[in-house]
C-alpha cells in the first residue's frame, strides 16, 4: 500500500483501522491518491515567493483532487422533531470522494496555515464520521524531512541566486521587515554566518515555523486523542517533491518568483 510514495520518503500513517477499511473498502480511493501524490512537485521558487493566500502548489494539488472526482462538500447535518428543524450544524471539506453505497472519504490539505487548522479537520473528520456522513479521513501536510530540510533548500535557493544583502532580497521583489532585517544581521554578527545563511533561517522561521501546520504538530493532536475514534489517513510530504528547475513563464501552473508574491496593502484595502 503505497509502496511508490514509501520509496520517494513519503511519511503514511493509519490510525483506528484506517488502513483494513482502506484496503478493503477503498481500493480505487487508494489508487487516486497515490497517483496524484505520486505527482507532486513543487519548485523552490514558490517555497520561497508565494506569499498571501494559498500557495500555487498546493492549488495544482486541488486541481489534481478536482480532476479525480475529490470535490468540495458541504455536509449539513439536521435535527428536527415532528418534523420541524430545530438545528442545523454544517461541516465544509476541501476534497470528498464519494463511492458506490454512498461511502465516502474526506481529504483535507495543509501546507502552511497555522496548526490549531489541524483540530478543526480532526473535530470535522470526529463528527461527520459519527453521524454516519464519512468512513476515513485523510490529511496531508507537510513531513518531517520537508519540515527540518526547509532552512537547507532555502539556503540553497540563496546561494545559487548569489543573495549577499537585503538589497539583493528586495530585487527578487521579496520585501523584509525591519524586525526581519535585524533578525538576519543579529544572527550575522552572533555567529558570524553569511547572509544566504543568516536570512534562510529567519525566513523559515518566519514562513514555516513551529506554529505553523506540518507533521509534528498533526502528530502532537493525534497523540492527545483529537479526532479519535474516525478512522484517519496521514500522509507527509518529504522534501523530495522540492525541485530546483527554473519556472516555465508560459506554464499557467507555475507561477515566476514575483507572480507569487503577497499583494501591496493600498490593494488589499481597495476589495475592502
């Protein structure tokens, strides 16, 4: 069961017989997701660039779910007596897959939001699994060798780029704070670092720290029983999908460093 992702360093997890019912019930399930998965890539530029919103490649992730009948949902589940509703409560899943006797799984994606996003998909998972609506539920996030190799590709990224000051950050049309400046000149001077050092690890601190969702901190919830007893799927992305290529400008999939970037708050304010 997903041998092909296993070898790419994949990180895959069951828990409350996840797998049996998957094995079992789910084989096309199975299928789907190890062929789109198995298709993940993600250049080091939009690690670096994407900026407000979600990132590019986790959009052509959703697409790729899309395309295989993993469509968004919006479970709603009703109480009534004789006949009158007396409450309502909905439940909203990024990506459901429904099968043959209506058995259905859910699938959620967290690249980089903060982590308590983490408690909400396990209580959504909880309860939809409970009244009957979903049989597993499935999260991908980011894996272990994803999350600790971040402050490296980064680095890397710096280095072939050649940036040796802020200057040479802004040019990309990045735009560092001055807390951040200072975070990268204080490491400078206490550790004598070079600058590609230096501002590769503040900008992971910054973009992809603790706080943020990838598999430890899914991990830390799942010990503690949030979720339990939905039979749940856990799958972390490894640092392999992270390539080096340059961006094809005519790739409507892949976006140029600036593409991704955060738009300029005098834009925010005018939709506002």
């Amino acid at each position: 069961m997903f041998e092909s992702l296993l070898a790419r360093g994949f990180q895959i997890e069951y828990h409350s017989h996840a797998r049996a019912i998957l094995g079992v019930d789910f084989p096309d399930a199975l299928a789907e997701l190890e062929t789109v998965l198995g298709d993940v890539s993600i250049p080091i530029d939009e690690i670096v660039g994407s900026g407000g919103g979600e990132a590019k490649g986790t959009r052509r992730l959703r697409k790729a779910f899309d395309a295989h009948g993993w469509v968004k949902t919006k479970f709603t589940i009703e109480k009534r007596i004789n006949g009158v509703p007396r409450e309502s409560i909905s439940h909203e899943v990024d990506h459901v897959r429904t099968f043959p006797d209506s058995r259905v799984v859910a699938l959620e994606i967290e690249w980089n939001n903060k982590d308590p996003f983490f408690d909400r998909d396990l209580e959504n998972f909880k309860r939809l699994h409970a009244e009957g609506a979903i049989s597993v539920g499935v999260i991908v996030t980011r894996g272990i060798t994803l999350q600790d190799d971040m402050p490296a590709l980064v680095r890397r990224f710096a280095r072939e780029r050649r940036l040796s000051s802020m200057r040479d950050v802004q040019a990309l049309g990045l735009n560092p704070t001055p807390r951040q400046t200072a975070d990268v000149n204080r490491r400078i001077g206490a550790s004598g670092a070079s600058f590609s050092d230096a501002w590769a690890l503040t900008f992971c601190a910054d973009k992809y720290g603790a706080s943020t969702t990838h598999w430890r901190k899914l991990e830390d919830r799942i010990h503690r029983g949030v979720g339990n007893p939905c039979p749940l799927l856990l799958v972390g992305l490894p640092s392999s999908v992270v390539t080096f290529e340059p961006v094809s400008p005519g790739d409507p999939d892949q976006l140029s460093l600036t593409d991704l970037l955060p738009e300029p708050d005098w834009a925010m304010d005018e939709r506002s």
